[in-house]
C-alpha cells in the first residue's frame, strides 16, 4: 500500500500554490474492517476494506492541499468524491465552466499520463486563464510533430476568443530552450506560421522594453504599432506597479493608447495578477492592485470593451456593477459570469440600473438568478409580464412558481394571463387566497375577469371559500354565473342547453358539479349555510344566466345541495350537522331537510315509522320527503336485503293506515327496483321478497314504470 501512496505523491506536489495546512476531511465511505455486513464473506470484506481506505487515503493526498479552493465552487467537492482514479478527478474539474476554477486546481490534478482528448481540454482551460507559461511547459512534447499538435489547438482556441492581446502573450511567454538553437528557431518559425505574425520581431521588442528600468525612459520609447504599444503598456503597469502608484498614474498612462482600450482582451493583458484573478472566486484583492482598479471608475464610461478575463478582473474590485455591465454587454457575454454580475446588480444598483441590466440579459440567465432579480423589480413594477414575457417557457413557468408577489393587481394579471395553464393558475389562485390581499373585493374582481378555463374558476371557488375563508353573496353570485355558463352554454332555455349536451358535456357538467359540492362540504356548519343562501339567491336572482328559468333554478340547486352533502352524509356526525345547517339558514332548506331525513333513518331504521307517526297531522310536509326515507331504508348497514324488504312492507302498511298518499312515487320506485334487480342477481333475495316485489309491482303504477325505465335503460347500455 505505501509503494502504490509513493506512486502518486508527485501528483500532490504538482502545484503551483503554497503548502496550505491539510485540512480536515469527513467521508461517506466507512472504513472500519468489522462492519457488520452478513452478505459479505470475510475475503469480501477484507478487499472492501482495502480498497475503501486506499480510496480514502489517495483522496485525502490529492483533494486537501487545495481544499480551499475546492469549496470556493458549488458542488465540485461532491463531485470529487465520486471520482474513481486521478484521470476522473481531473475530468471533473475540466468539465465545470472555467470561471469557477482556480487554474491552480487544473494544474494539481494534471497527470501527464492522461488520455489525449483529456490533455487537449486541460490546454484550452489553462489557454482560457492565459496561464501561458504553464502551456508552453507541459505541452509542447519532445518532437515537431508534438510542438505543430500544441501550436494548432493553441491557434485555435485564440482565434475563437478573438482575443488580439492572446498572441503576443503567448509568444512571450514562451520558455528559453537551453542551448537547442535550431529547435529554438523552429518554434519561432512555426510560430509566426500558425499566428501569421512575426515571433522574432515581438521577442526582440519584448526584451528591448523590458530592458527599460526607468519610466522616464519608457515614456520616450516610440510606439509604431499595436505590438509596441501592448508591450510597452505591460512594461509601464509593470514598473509602476514595482515602484507603487495612484488611479491618477494609471489613468495617465492608460489616456495616451486609448485605442487599445477599444479591443476586448486589454486589462487582463496589461495590468498586473493576483490570486485567483481569472475565476469567480474572491479572495481579498491585494492592496497593490486597488489603483488599477479604482482608475475604471472613469475610464469604464469612455467606451471601452472588455473579455471574459476582463470582466472578471474587474469583479474583484470595488467599481460599481451596472458599470462594469454597461460595457461587457457590449462583447458576448459568459452565462456564468452574467449570472455572477446580475446577482452583484440585485444587491448594489437601484431599480432603473436593474431593470435595464435584466431586460438585456434576462434570457440568458439561470432561473434562480431571474427570480432574484423579478422579485427585487416587483417593488417598484405594477406589472409582472413585461418582465417574464420574454423567458423561455419552461424557464418562465419555474419563475413564476417561485416569485414573490406584493400586490393584488399582480396576481390578477398572472392568473388571467395563465388561466389555461392548470399548473401556474392554480400555483397563482393558492398563494393569491393565502396573502394579504385575499379580500373579497379582489377576489371578486379576480372572479369577474376575463377567465377562459373552467377548471381556473373552480379552484378561484374553493381557494376563495376554503383558505380565504371568503363566503360572499356577490362573489359567489360572480363565480357561479361564470361556472354554469361555462358548463352549460345557454342555447336557448336551460332544457335546451341540457339536451345540447352530448355525453361529454354531460359528464363534466356533473364533474363541474361535483367538484363545487366537495368544496362547499368542506365548509363549517355556519359557512356551509351562507353559501346555500347565497347560491339560492343567486339562482334566483336577475342576474343569473338563466334567469327566470324554474327548471334551471330547481336543477342546479339541487345538484349543488346534493354534491355538497353527499360528502356530510359519510361523517358520523351527518345529522347533527346536517340540523345546524338547516337551523342558520334564512332561504330554501327543502334539500338540506330531504338529507337530514335521509341521514335519521341511515342512522336508526325505525325512525321511519317514527316520522310517519310524527307528521300524522301535517302528512303533505312528510310525503315529499318519502324517497328520503326508502332511500335511507335501502342503505342502511344494520339490515341484510331480505330484512330491508320486511321492514319496507312495514312502513307501507303502516303509511297506509295512517292514511299518507303517493307513499312510492317514480324516484323511489327507481331507485328501489334497481336495488332488488341487483340483489336478484346475486340471488341474494329470499322467495318471499321477490313475491313482495311482484305484488307491490302490480299494485302500484310507479314501480312498474320503474321496471320499465331500468329495461330500457339496461338494453340501451347493451346496444352502447
């Protein structure tokens, strides 16, 4: 084990930083040899064991010397971990944006064992961070061949950074080949082949400025053209920067080759590094820079350009980020390095400098970095579209899921806007009933617009009543209009729409229903008896879509009364709350009392003969209540089907005798027909109670029709 250690130890000492102290390191993997793992013989576990304190081991000596620099990027420590082998760690690293990596971690990992497509991304990430002399040093080979290879993919990778200032630093950083005079030579030859420039003449200039200790004497070396000008601007920031200097000095300097400034490329090429420059990591920028920098603050706005690197030497300084901004927008600018700047502007600029950096931008940036600077803009913004409209829509959706609104207006327009999109309205109408601004005269406007999408307005009606706690007569007279005409398009009369529906329409139609019912059920007794008077009185009233229309009123009073307490029916409390209901409310309680009955006789049989006997003097109040009271007969769990039909014959003979009329009319001779036919099929009932059925059949006009109507109904299902 050690010799394999030993193998890789020039791979932790392969670094260009300082020895930092070995940091502490926790693991997932557990190394402890007697694990208790029943599926694993003792030579499993023994290799397992091995082989996870190897792991452990070669991590710590590879990741710990810049674990520092490993937890300045989000995520890569994760990563590394997951790494198998030298050649995966050093993937990983390649593999992020370079302007999250410090190259120094590039060059820690680097293993010149590596594949060649792996060697190939190394160079143009080491190339994108200008760490030219590292270039020259690890990949030029032993050949002409490995020196044309390295030439090329250097060539390029500069002409697509389209970077003028890229080739004169490459060439001069290129290393001193001992006493080789002729491989010297042919370098320099293939260099000015692949850069179209004359190698020779910009060494020579190099060394001639460099040679110029003095700034007296630099201010008087003549400048010819571009070359001169780059080198002898690198050689005045140079000395200055020895000799300590101020804004102003720099200023000047910079002031006499202004043109320079136009080409993207120039600070990174001419002012002086630092730790950690050309990436997103932020360590305290060394007071010996601040001049460089502080002399931006006027010259950002004389229309300069600037690169990638350039940009991102100016993050490190204290210059404004709206000003750093205004000019890289002109160059294309990195994703990564946008989102940083954006993220700079949402703590450091004012609305107007925010919005115009978001405008330009905003398709470019990542969805976090959008909601950040949505929600800083919607302080001073009354609308939301104008500022999302224009995002990608997979991107739009997540912003708008995660924004936070501040007012009611901006509400409305999203949910309008978006009505159609199940996903986003009801987001929108949740969070919208949850706020501050949930009042009813919101709501009710909400309710009131322009809203396409049935399934919108429903959840408006259960967000409204159920987590605003809003029961309102005019909402709901809103919502409900605008539900049922949505449901039951006016043809004419509401038994001409009716018809006009086909099988679909019918189906939601009572799905429609039926999700209001549920909502309604979910109410308290007190709430539960507003809403049934204020859809009473909204079916009722002038306004409704089928005003005046009886049928209309009847029907879809009904529907709703019984979609709600359907729901009620099923708690163990039904009656009682059923009677409070009823007790609170001021308009129509026919269908509330119709489930109340229903719900006594579900709860106790013999409280059907109870009622009989209860309204012998008021028997009209009792008779329309009849299918109740048999449909609760039918359903109840405390007697088997042949017990039912006893206790059926009973309560007719005792209706009977205490002279009630029109006992089992069509609805109740239905619905007890198809009880017993299915229960025949099961051969569930006894002879006696089909006899039972035949003669009550023959004696009464209802239960034939009944038998008739489930005939019909039967052959038509089988001709469907």
């Amino acid at each position: 084990m050690q010799r394999w250690l030993r193998q890789y130890r020039a791979i932790v000492l392969n670094t260009y930083i300082p020895r930092d102290p070995l940091c502490s390191r926790s693991y997932s993997t557990k190394t402890a040899f007697f694990n208790k793992n029943p599926t694993q013989s003792l030579p499993e576990k023994l290799s397992t064991y091995i082989s996870n304190l190897l792991t452990e081991q070669h991590d710590k000596m590879l990741d710990q010397p810049v674990q520092k620099l490993i937890d300045t990027v989000p995520n890569l420590a994760r990563d590394l971990k997951k790494s198998i082998d030298i050649e995966n760690k050093l993937y990983t690293v390649l593999s992020y944006d370079p302007v999250l990596i410090d190259p120094r971690l590039y060059l820690h990992f680097y293993d010149p064992t590596v594949g060649a497509s792996v060697k190939r991304l190394m160079l143009e990430r080491l190339l994108y961070h200008q760490q030219y002399a590292a270039c020259w040093k690890l990949f030029t080979g032993d050949t002409l061949n490995d020196l044309d290879a390295f030439l090329s993919t250097t060539k390029a990778f500069i002409t697509k950074q389209r970077n003028d200032f890229a080739v004169i630093d490459f060439i001069i950083s290129m290393p001193e080949f001992g006493e080789n005079d002729a491989y010297q030579l042919s370098v320099l030859d293939a260099l000015s082949h692949a850069f179209n420039v004359n190698a020779r003449r910009v060494l020579q200039t190099h060394h001639d400025i460099n040679d110029l200790r003095q700034l007296s004497d630099l201010q008087t070396y003549p400048k010819h053209d571009f070359i001169s000008t780059v080198l002898w601007l690198k050689q005045m920031m140079k000395r200055l920067y020895y000799e300590g200097t101020t804004s102003q000095q720099v200023q000047e300097v910079l002031v006499q080759s202004s043109d320079i400034m136009m080409r993207p490329g120039w600070i990174s090429s001419i002012f002086p590094k630092f730790e950690s420059w050309s990436s997103l990591a932020f360590p305290k920028t060394p007071k010996s820079i601040l001049p460089y920098m502080d002399s931006m603050n006027e010259m950002l706005s004389s229309g300069v350009r600037l690169s990638d690197l350039d940009t991102l030497y100016m993050l490190h300084s204290n210059v404004t980020p709206f000003s750093i901004f205004s000019v890289y927008k002109l160059s294309h600018m990195n994703k990564s390095i946008l989102n940083y700047l954006m993220k700079c502007l949402v703590d450091k600029s004012n609305h107007e400098e925010l919005k115009a950096a978001y405008l330009v931008s905003r398709k470019q940036l990542d969805v976090p970095v959008v909601i950040m600077c949505v929600n800083k803009l919607l302080a001073n913004e009354a609308y939301v579209l104008p500022l999302i409209k224009q995002l990608e829509k997979s991107k739009r959706e997540k912003v708008i899921l995660n924004l936070d609104y501040l007012g009611a207006s901006q509400y409305m327009e999203l949910i309008v806007h978006f009505n159609n999109n199940q996903k986003i309205a009801r987001h929108l109408v949740t969070k919208f009933a949850n706020s501050a601004h949930s009042h009813v005269e919101n709501l009710t406007l909400l309710a009131a617009s322009n809203i396409n999408s049935k399934r919108t307005l429903l959840e408006i009606f259960r967000s409204t009543i159920l987590r605003a706690g809003v029961v309102d007569q005019k909402f709901i007279s809103v919502i409900l209009n605008a539900i049922v005409d949505k449901a039951i398009p006016n043809k004419g009369g509401f038994k001409n729409s009716l018809d006009a529906l086909d099988q679909k329409g019918k189906t939601l139609m009572h799905n429609t229903f039926r999700s209001l019912g549920q909502s309604l059920s979910l109410l308290g007794e007190t709430d539960l008896a507003l809403a049934f008077d204020a859809i009473y009185n909204t079916i009722h009233h002038g306004s409704f879509c089928y005003k005046g229309d009886k049928i209309a009123q009847k029907y879809i009073y009904k529907s709703l009364s019984d979609e709600a307490i359907r729901f009620i029916i099923r708690e163990d409390n039904r009656v009682q709350k059923l009677q409070k209901i009823m007790g609170k409310m001021t308009t129509s309680t026919f269908w509330v009392k119709y489930w109340l009955i229903h719900a006594m006789v579900l709860d106790d049989f013999s409280n059907a003969i109870k009622l009989l006997e209860f309204y012998q003097r008021s028997k009209r109040d009792l008779t329309q209540f009849f299918p109740a009271i048999v449909f609760g007969v039918i359903k109840s769990q405390k007697m088997d089907l042949n017990e039912k039909v006893k206790y059926l014959d009973c309560f007719l003979t005792r209706a009977k005798k205490l002279k009630y009329e029109n006992v089992l009319k069509f609805k109740a001779g239905v619905e007890l027909v198809r009880h017993f036919q299915r229960a025949a099929s099961n051969d569930s009932l006894s002879k006696e109670s089909v006899k039972w059925l035949a003669a009550l059949s023959g004696k009464n006009r209802h239960i034939r029709g009944a038998f008739h109507f489930n005939r019909i109904k039967k052959h038509s299902v089988v001709m469907k």
